[in-house]
C-alpha cells in the first residue's frame, strides 16, 4: 500500500447531498492522502468531512469554475444524474479539466441505469440472467397488451428513462396493467422517461444490493447489503428511498455469492470491455435471490442509499488510495480490506415522508449519540442549529460483532435524537432473524 502523497496535493470534490455523501465523505476525510475535502452541495453532516459548496451540480460550467479556483484534481459523482448527463465526458472534453479524473462512467456507460432498455439489451446479449421482457413504444402498444397477457400476474412495468425512483410499476391484473401502460405511453406518465416502456415478468424472491468498484479492467467485490424500501414495517406501504440496510445479508453466502461473481459480475465488466463503454466507477447491482439464483432487477451507476451508510463503514482500506488506482487504472495492484463485523443503519425520516411532509425542525440530541454514526441525510444548518431537510433526515448506523448488536445500537442511538414527528421502522433486520 502507498502511504505517501499520490499527488502534491489531492483536492477532492465530491457531489451529492445525502447520506450516501455524508458516508464517502466521512471515509474520505479518514484518508492521510487528502489534502481538502469539497462537497457540493453537501449538508449539515457533510461540512464535519469537509467544505460545502452552494452549487448545483448539473451546472457543469458552474462546477469547472469552482474546480479551476479550488485545484480540485479529483471528483467523486455520488448521484446518477450528472452521471447520466455526461459529466465524466464533459470533463474529459475540456482542455483545462481533462487531467482531473472523474468517479464515475461515462455518459454511454451510465445508459446501464438511465435506460432499462439498454441495459436488458446489454444483459442479453451477454447471457447475464434477468427477467424476460419485451419494450413497446407508442407505435407497438397493441403488441405491448398481448405481450402483457402471455405473462402471469403481477406484472412488471418500466419506464425506460430516469423517473425519480418512480419509474417502476407493478399492477396486480392484467386489466390493470393494460391501463398503466396505455397511461404510460400514450398520456406519458413519465414524460419523455415513459416514451418506451418495458413489460417483465415478475421474479419470486429477496433482493439484495451488490456493489463493486471498477477500473474498466478489473473490480473489487465490496460488501452486499439489503435495503428496506417500504415506509411500514413488515415491507408495507408505499415505496421510499430506503428506510435502512444491513451488511452482510445473511443468505447471501458463499456459494451465491460466486454465481453472483461468476453470472453477473465477470460478465458485466467484461461486456463493458467489450462494448468499449468507459467504466471508472461504482457499479451497483439490484439482484434477487429466486431460490439460490440470482437475477438482475436493474443496475445503477453508482452506489445505493442507504446501502453506502452500512457498505462503507465496512471498508477498513483507504477509500481514497482504491479510488485513486481506479483513475489510473491499477486497481489490480490494491486489495480491499473488510470488516467481517456486521453494520446496520436505520433511517430516520420526516412524519409524512414519503408523501407530504414539513422542513425546517430543529433536530437534537445529536451530540449524545456515542455509539453509532449519524449520517445526515435531508439536514441544513439554520444559524447554529441542524435542522430537518428532507424526507430521509438522519441514517443511524452501528458496527458490533453480530447483526442484532448493531440493529440494537442504532435503535438506542435513535432513542436520543429528537425532532418533531421523527419516524422510523422498527423491524429493520426482523425478516433475517436478527
Ligand atoms: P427498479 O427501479 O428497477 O429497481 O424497480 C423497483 C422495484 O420494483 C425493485 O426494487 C423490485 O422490488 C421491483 N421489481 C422490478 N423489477 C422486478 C421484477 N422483474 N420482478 C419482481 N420485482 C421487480
Ligand atoms: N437503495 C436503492 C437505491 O439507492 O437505488
């Protein structure tokens, strides 16, 4: 491992603002090859790691501008979006930015997660194992509706394009899937998102998230996770952003996890390769377990939130050392290094979320938490007090030797931060037993 400086100096920008963000920053800060920490726009956990700046992220003239001044010589992209929008290639194009590496895929290589379509065709034409699907436009609907009926109930619709999270429909009817996907691509539901639609069968299982970092030629495996989507215990309710995650995901052994390595991801960095699509970054697998098997429900070009606030904390390497040899392509050279102890992180949201919900409450207690982490989510400060921005405010995470010691920790944790009509599940890690 190198332990002096890679650089003169390593200025790093990260970008984002939530907890997946407060998390990379937090384990950057830890880094003895970082000089200064930016985050933009970064929250009120954030500006602990580093210096926020007030900037929108997809303004990329903005962001060079800020670059230039601050000789940043170092980006991280933590969201999809500037991702999707090109950034890695806006910074390549750009003579006075080009030297300055970017975390993250190029534009071409981000479609794995702006477009379903493309990334079923990718899945496809290298064998990776998926759910069977057909895409119709507004000019196929009809084949679309008999398409729909060859397949079982429920039904899986998507929206091809980025939709917020919201893209994805599952009706229980096959009545009731006709007229979604009519909404969808006739009255486009989605807007231009839903100008093509995929129709899939529906996979029977658990999912779970894996995650690996990528030079383009090689990969590190980090720690999976299980993400807890729905508002109410018991997986109830309407979908979230994730209302907590756990690292490691028991059923996720050895064995599963080779057919994982061996049917997903080899052959997803070598269709990369092959694709000539440029991949310096976090790959995020969305998998589900159908009895010892795993398939590919979608991928994301860049870590999930919450997962990061429990994958991270496990990473005992230096984040910034293994992002480095991703710029200059010699992950091959590094190896990664975990904690074999579990980590688990609940979320804490507005009363409300994920539909309405007020900002603006002044959160407390935060400097009592001794056990846990706290990564700030949705959180600003306001004068000197911290107070809620968001649905998803605050992720309590805690690492202890066994999973229910961690589930425990950040319950207690939780018990002594206060705002008003704080919310959180109580049954994150029950379905595993812990
Ligand atoms: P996505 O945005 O693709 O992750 O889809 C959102 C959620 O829909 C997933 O996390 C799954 O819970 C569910 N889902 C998507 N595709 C399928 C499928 N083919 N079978 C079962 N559930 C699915
Ligand atoms: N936790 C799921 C996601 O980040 O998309």
């Amino acid at each position: 491992m190198l332990c002096t400086k890679i650089n003169d100096s390593m200025n790093v920008l990260l970008l984002g603002s939530g907890g997946r963000e407060n998390a990379i920053a937090w384990k950057i800060a830890q880094s003895p090859l970082l000089t200064k920490l930016y985050i933009a726009p970064g929250n009120a956990g954030t500006k602990d790691c580093g210096t926020n700046l007030d900037i929108d992220i997809l303004n990329f003239a903005l962001l060079k501008k800020h670059v230039l001044e601050k000789k940043i010589n170092f980006v991280i992209v933590g969201p999809e979006e500037p991702l999707v929008k090109g950034i890695y290639d806006y910074f390549l194009a750009d003579k006075e930015l080009s030297h300055i590496p970017v975390i993250g895929p190029s534009a071409k290589a981000a479609a794995l997660e702006g477009s379903k379509d493309f990334a079923k065709k990718f899945m496809a034409k290298y064998n990776i194992p998926t759910a069977r699907y057909n895409t119709f436009t507004k000019e196929t609907i009809n084949e679309g509706v008999a398409f729909l009926r060859t397949l079982r109930p429920p039904h899986v619709l998507k929206a091809d394009g980025l939709a917020a999270g919201k893209g994805v429909i599952i009706p229980l009817t096959t009545t009731g899937a006709e007229n979604e996907l009519k909404e969808m691509l006739l009255e486009e539901k989605f807007g231009a998102a839903s100008s093509k639609v995929l129709v899939e069968e529906f996979l029977i299982g658990t999912e779970l998230s894996v995650f690996v970092l990528t030079d383009g030629n090689t990969f590190h495996i980090l720690p999976e996770a299980k993400d807890y989507k729905r508002i109410g215990e018991n997986d109830t309710g309407l979908n979230t952003g994730g209302m907590g995650a756990i690292s490691p995901v028991p059923f996720a052994d050895a064995k599963f996890m080779d057919k994982v390595k061996e049917r997903i991801i080899v052959p997803t960095v070598e269709g990369l390769k092959k694709e000539k699509l440029e991949y310096k970054g976090f790959i995020f697998f969305g998998l589900i377990n159908c009895q010892g098997n795993p398939y590919v429900i979608e991928y994301n070009a860049r870590m999930g939130d919450p997962e990061t606030e429990v994958v991270i904390p496990r990473i005992k390497s230096d984040l910034l050392l293994l992002l480095h040899a991703v710029a200059t392509k010699s992950l091959h050279k590094t190896h990664i290094e975990i904690d074999k102890n579990p980590a688990a992180t609940v979320m804490m949201v507005s009363g409300g979320y994920p539909e309405e919900y007020e900002k603006g409450k002044e959160i407390t207690g935060l400097d009592k938490v001794k056990d846990s982490m706290v990564f700030h989510a949705g959180t600003k400060m306001n004068g000197d007090k911290v107070v809620t921005n968001g649905g998803r405010v605050l992720a309590v995470t805690s690492i202890k030797p066994t999973l229910k010691e961690a589930i425990v920790a950040s319950y207690e944790s939780i018990a002594k931060i206060n705002y008003e009509k704080k919310y959180y599940r109580r049954d994150i890690g029950k379905d595993v037993g812990a």
